[in-house]
C-alpha cells in the first residue's frame, strides 16, 4: 500500500504535517476531510516510511542513538542548534552519518529546519524526522532527542540479543557442513580403497556416503555456483517480494509454537514506538502507521493499516486491534483502559516497559528453542557419516 504525505490546514488556522498509509490521493482527501484538515500538499512518499527495524537499515541503531545522545547532551547545555550539530558532526564515526550531518549543517546555516533537512535523507528513519519535528513545535526538542536516544538504544540491544540467539544455530550449522564435506571429501575415499581391496561387500549407508562424495567431487564448480544462485534468488526475490515475505511474516506471528514467542518482541516493539508517537502529541493514524512500521512484520503492518481505517472513522483503538488478534490480549485491554482514562499515553509507556522484559525473556526462549534442535540435527548428520565409515570396518573384523 502507498504511503502518502500530507500537508494542511485545520478550522483554526493551524498547520497539520502527518503519513498515513491509503490507495490513492483521493483517499487521503476523504479522509483529512473527515478529520476537518484542508490539504495544501499530497505526497506519494517513495521511499516509504523506513522500516526501523529492518535488517538492511542503512544507519545501524547504535549510531542513531549516539546521534541523539549527543544532540541531547549538547542542546540541554543551552548550546545553539547549529553549533550543536557542528560539534555533533565532528564526533560521528559513522561515514554516511557523517556525510549526512555535513549537509544538515549547511542546509541549517541556510535557515532550514532539522526536521526539512533529515526528510531529505532516506537513511534517516522517518519516526527520527516525525519526532524532531514535533519537538520544534513544541520546543522540546532537547527532550525529544533524549526520548529517541533511550529508543534507539533499547532496539539496538534488543537486536543484538536477537543476533547472538541466531549465531549459535548458525555456526552449528556451517560446522555441520564442514564437518560433512570434510569427512566425505578426505576420510571416506581412503577407507572405501582399503574395503575394497579386501574384497568386502559395502554396506547401503556406505555407498549413500559413496555416491554423495563422488557427486561433489564430481559437480564441486556447479555445486558452488547453485549456492551463490540460491543466495542471488534470497537477495533479489525473496527478500524483495511481498507476498513471499507476508506469509512467512505470517508464519512468525500466528505458528502455535513459534508465534508465542517473537508475539513477545513485537508487541515490545509496537507499544513502545506508539507510546512515544501518542505522547508527543502525533495523531493516532499517523502513530500507528509509523508503530506498524516500527514492527518490521508485513503480516503485522497490514493489519494494524486495516485497523487505522477502522479508527479513522471513529472505532475504537483497543477494540479494533483487539479483533485482529495480532497482539496479546493484555496490551489490547490495556488499550482501552487508556482510552477510558484519558491516559492512553501512560498506560502505553508501562504496558510496553512490561513487554520489554517479555520480550527479552522470549528471545531466551527462543535460544532454547533452537539449541537443541541443531545439536540433534548436527548429532544426526554426522554420526551418519561416522557409522557408514565404521560398518566397513566392523564387517572386516568379524570376517577376520
């Protein structure tokens, strides 16, 4: 679905700057129409909303939440913007980062705002533009920039968490395979001459093993070149296509087993983005539209957008998402004890610090999950390899 962004005015005269995800233009005029918000500006965004938490993020974590920390630190000491970001810029190690701060440093100098000049860098995630532009509207900026640094910060450990659970089965895995190559390729021809020679019949996982070795031995060029086609087709269609990506997407959140567990680090995800967009004052669409993002899950996203047109004409927030059963029935009843409250914000901040600690005990989960099953899956592979090499041996001794 297009993302569109909208410039306008409502019936008091004030400026209104906002995303939301709709099929076409016409769409967004019907629906600022409803909101009272006379549009001056509809942008089909290209580049989308950048997705905070996709793996191919331009700007790691780290470095945006170093970005934030310093601004901070600099413009709650009272220190101008533009000197700010000159001191800023000079204490970034991120090459593109760095690049990109030579620009806004000129462009502010020029009398364009922060907010203008990041809206101009795809790198830059669009939740970092939308929260800096609300904080110089509000002129909480320095704060805003400390919200941001504790943001990022949080989703950098929790990704780092998340590739530390992974590495383990991944180098279990390429163990395997060395493993397997190693003793098909050098151990196996060495012991089938000596079988042989003694004139022994070879056992059915022997000559498996056999047959194996003399195909890789045999299509060792083809082999390589099938694997970097397996990664070009991963990178270039799997990666890129929709519809591949949402079910699988969909697989991670509704799997009996596997669903209960990344629930976890999404929910963790989604509450605390929206929290931080509802509290500075963002509107609801325009949050959950950057929230759904923020999720980095297809299958998410697009129900969180069906949702946002439901809340768009007047449903409410909790029941609706509560009926697309995408998150825990506690943070959807939460939902709506904010909205019955007044204090949807607050409640969203402590449901999404309750699902945080969720999360990290599900990414623990999920290392137990995986553990087990690549040591049986490697226990299995090999000691296949080893008992076909040891049959032989053994039918050798007993005819002795």
């Amino acid at each position: 679905m297009p993302i569109f962004l909208y410039e306008g005015k409502s019936l008091d005269g004030s400026k209104v700057k906002g995303m939301v995800d709709l099929e076409t233009k016409d769409d967004v005029k019907y629906m600022l129409k409803e909101k009272g918000i006379f549009a001056t500006s509809i942008v089909e965004n290209n580049k989308g909303a950048t997705l905070e938490f996709s793996l191919k993020s331009s700007i790691p974590f780290e470095n945006l939440a170093i970005l934030c920390r310093q601004l901070y630190f600099t413009l709650s000491a009272g220190v101008p913007m533009i000197r700010a970001i000159s001191m800023v810029k000079e204490q970034i190690q991120h090459k593109k980062l760095k690049n990109i701060l030579e620009n806004v440093y000129e462009e502010v100098q020029k009398g364009s705002s922060l907010s203008e000049v990041f809206h101009k860098h795809k790198e830059i995630p669009f939740m970092l533009t939308a929260m800096i532009e609300v904080g110089e509207a509000t002129g909480s900026i320095d704060s805003v920039m400390e919200e941001m640094a504790d943001y990022y910060d949080k989703q950098h450990r929790q990704k780092k968490k998340i590739d530390a659970a992974l590495t383990y089965p991944k180098f279990l895995l390429a163990f395997a395979v060395c493993i397997v190559i190693g003793l098909v390729s050098f151990v196996v021809p060495t012991f089938v001459e000596s079988i042989l020679s003694a004139g022994q019949e070879l056992p059915v996982p022997t000559k498996m093993v056999i047959a194996i070795s003399d195909f890789i031995s045999s299509n060792l060029l083809m082999l390589i070149l099938f694997i970097i086609a397996l990664f070009a087709i991963k990178k270039f269609f799997i990666d890129t296509n929709y519809v591949i990506q949402y079910k699988l997407d969909k697989f991670m959140v509704t799997d009996k087993y596997l669903g209960k567990i990344t629930q976890q680090i999404f929910t963790a995800r989604f509450a605390r983005t929206f929290a931080m967009l509802v509290k500075s004052g963002m509107g609801v669409i325009e949050s959950l539209s950057i929230a759904g993002n923020a999720v980095d899950n297809k299958f998410i996203k697009s129900s969180v957008d069906e949702a946002a047109k439901s809340i768009s004409t007047g449903a409410r927030i909790g029941e609706t998402l509560e009926s697309k059963k995408i998150f825990p029935l506690m943070l959807t009843q939460m939902m709506k004890v904010g909205e019955d409250t007044g204090n949807l914000d607050g409640i969203l901040i402590k449901t999404a610090e309750y699902y945080e600690i969720e999360s990290e005990f599900a990414i623990q989960k999920l290392t137990a999950l995986i553990e087990p099953v690549m040591i049986v899956f490697l226990a299995i592979i090999v000691g296949f390899v080893v008992i076909s090499i040891a049959m032989p041996m053994f039918q050798v001794m007993g005819a002795v």
